[in-house]
C-alpha cells in the first residue's frame, strides 16, 4: 500500500505541537489514551521497527533533520528509501551488464564456430581438388 503523502505531510507537520512544549498532549483537552498507532501506521503505510544506533549518530541525524525542517524519523526513512533505490538501480545495471556481456560472449562464440565450420568445408573440399589435378595430369 503506498503511502498517503498528503496525511504523512500533515501528522510530521503537527510534531512541533507535541512534545514538552507543544500545546498537544499537554492540554487536558488534547489529551486522550487511544490505542490508534496501527491504524496511523496502516493509513501511511508503515511497519514499525526498532533499530540501536549510536547517540551519536542520532544527535546528527537530528540536526541534519532539523536543517532540513523535518523529523530525524522521516529523515532516515528517506535516507534508506535513497538507498534502496540507488541500490536497485546498480543490481539493475550489473544485471544489463552481465547480460550484455553474455550476448556478446555468444556472438563471438557463434562466430568462433561459423569460422570452424568454413575451415573443415574447405579443408575437405582441397583433397578433392587434388585429386582432380593429379587425374588431369
């Protein structure tokens, strides 16, 4: 199921307004337990996982998020979205190569046995020839 861009654009633009001083989640009127997250994950298409990275690394991740004006979340989703891509573009490419390379093997091949097969025609056409020149001598 893709993901429905327009409701991921609008839960990502709300996160400001959740958190420790956001206005959601703070506010009695905001708040309600609600066990919803497989309904937000299914309407956007997502499979939830749970991966260690070094603090590092997510304090980067966050900053480079931030420059960018979005969540540290999306950001790896579309950092490993961009290589999934790339990556399937470069099996693609070795496959074409690989198959190129193949064809041109069998070209060759083919063209290696067209020579062999000229090479016995005229290798058991020369004795005859012979012969007919010793019975006309």
């Amino acid at each position: 199921m893709p993901i429905n861009q327009d409701l991921l654009n609008r839960v990502e633009a709300s996160a400001d307004d959740w958190g420790p001083n956001g206005h959601l989640g703070n506010d009695a009127a905001h708040a309600k337990k609600v066990d919803e997250s497989k309904g937000v994950d299914e309407a956007l298409g997502l499979h939830p996982i749970s991966i260690r990275f070094t603090k590092e690394l997510v304090r980067d991740l966050k900053a480079i998020a931030q420059l960018n004006g979005m969540g540290y979340q999306p950001l790896i989703r579309e950092i490993c979205k961009r290589f999934v891509d790339a990556e399937k573009k470069a099996i693609l490419r070795d496959q074409a190569v690989r198959r190129q390379r193949e064809l041109e093997r069998e070209r060759e091949l083919e063209r290696q046995a067209e020579e062999a097969a000229a090479a016995v025609e005229q290798a058991e056409a020369q004795p005859q020839e012979e012969d007919h020149a010793r019975l006309a001598a």
